[in-house]
C-alpha cells in the first residue's frame, strides 16, 4: 500500500451558472494532478449551487454528467468528486459522482440524511453507501449531513473502507461541524476523511467554509478558513497501531437500559 495524496476546492456556490463550475473543475483538477492528487473533492451540489428553487430544473442524469467530466479528469489525470443534482426518471437526489482518472464512473452516492425541511422537499433520500477502489484505498462517499452520523462512519469502517469523500454546503452556525465532529469522526473509528465545503453567501445562506482533510489518527492535514482554497495533503500508507482508535475492538454493546434513581433535591 502507498501514501494517497488528495485535494479539495473550497470555493462560493455558482449560483446556477453550471459552466462556471465546470471551468472551476477543469482548472482545479489540472492543478491537483499536477501536484501529484490522485483525486480531487468539490462541495456538494457544486455544479449548480445549492440553495436554489430551480434544482430539480437543472438536474441532469449520472451518465450526463459523467460524459462531461471525464475529458476534464482524463487531461488532469486525477479523479474528480463532485455534487450535483441527480435526475432519475422523476426522482431527483442529492448525488455526489466521482468520475476515475480514465474517465470511468467510481461511485455515485444518494445523500442518506437529508438536512432539514427544503431538502426533505427537493429530494428523495438515498438507501444504500456507495464503496469503490481508489488507488488501491477502499473509499467511499457521503455527503455532508451523513458524515455527521456515527453509526454510517461504523458501518463503512466494518466494510474495510479507508477514507470517505464528502462534499458539503454546510452553513453558520455549525462551523463545529468542520473544526470539531469531522476530526472526532475519523479518530474515533480510524479512517481518513476528505470534507470540501462551499464558503461565501448564497441568497440567504452563509457558508462557514472551514474545509478540511484529517487522517486515520484524527491529526488535521490540512484545512481551510473562511474564504475560496485549495488543499493538498497525503494521507499516510499505514499508521502506528498505537495511534488509532480501539473503539471497534473494545466497545461493550449495553443490552438493557439501566434506570438510576436519584433523590429529591430542593433548593432556596
């Protein structure tokens, strides 16, 4: 197993302007395989933007998509992972679509968790995780809201994967989520994690940007603040044991819930 060098681009929504984005990948994914990235992770619904009432107008199917990336990670020689509204017959999902470096479809992940009432509105939730090789490193996707919940990060751990692709639009207050759970996420269950935010304003939204890439040990490689980025890390081939997390081994499930009684207290 060798080192995975890996890229995100933090950077304002497009706000609909789908070509835009797609100058931003091109130019993005050649840096990155120019610096050695063997993959490169945008936000969540990158291509479009996300705060939009038009998403299900500018939805388009996976192999759409996917014909229009793959020259542009072809040229970069580096895989390309974004987000993009998803057309499906009638249905639109919240989808994230990483495209190899010879231009093949390596996964295509359906947001899980929807976050809050606007998504539960535009989208229907994905049912399944989405696992595939990526320079010999079992990966996978979620997107933004799904990362946040433990019991999926358990999951992918138990089926081998090594380290999760995560395109988000997370916005303030939950600048937390960036600097805290994501970090605690990767420590707890030793694996790495790639998290690429939006950052600016988009109608009435403020994206806390605070991208970041850690490793299997929970260590931050890399990560950004308020304002458009580009990061470049390595994430290691194998880590000192005694450096990662021991949850999964040592966990004691608790079969039946334990009720304590506490006396009255009263106060003046």
């Amino acid at each position: 197993m060798t080192a995975l060098t890996v890229a995100l681009w933090q950077a304002p929504s497009v706000a609909g302007h789908c070509d835009l984005a797609f100058d931003q990948i091109a130019s993005a994914s050649a840096a990155a395989g120019l610096a050695g990235a063997e993959v490169i992770v945008f936000p969540e619904l990158f291509l479009t933007g996300y705060e939009r009432p038009d998403l299900a107008d500018l939805a388009l199917e996976q192999e759409t998509r996917r014909t229009r990336l793959a020259p542009l990670a072809q040229a970069a020689g580096c895989a390309i992972c974004v987000g993009y509204p998803e057309r499906a017959g009638d249905t639109i999902y919240n989808a994230a679509l990483c495209v190899s470096a010879s231009g093949e479809t390596l996964g295509n992940h359906r947001k899980i968790q929807l976050y809050g009432p606007e998504e539960a509105k535009r989208f229907t939730p994905g049912d399944r995780y989405t696992l595939f090789d990526l320079a010999g490193r079992k990966a996978a996707m979620l997107i933004c809201y799904d990362v946040e919940f433990a019991p999926h990060i358990a999951a992918l751990k138990r089926q081998g994967v090594e380290i999760i692709l995560t395109p988000t639009a997370a916005m303030d207050p939950f600048d937390h989520v960036g600097a805290h759970v994501v970090p605690a996420m990767a420590a707890n269950h030793g694996l790495s994690i790639v998290y690429a935010n939006l950052c600016g304003t988009e109608a009435h939204l403020s994206y806390f940007g605070g991208s970041v890439i850690v490793g299997a040990d929970g260590k931050i490689l890399a990560q950004a603040g308020r304002d458009p980025a580009m990061l470049l890390a390595t994430v290691p081939a194998c880590y000192d044991p005694s450096t990662l997390s021991t949850q999964g081994r040592d966990y004691r499930p608790i079969d039946t819930e334990v009720s304590c009684n506490f006396p009255a207290q009263t106060f003046d």
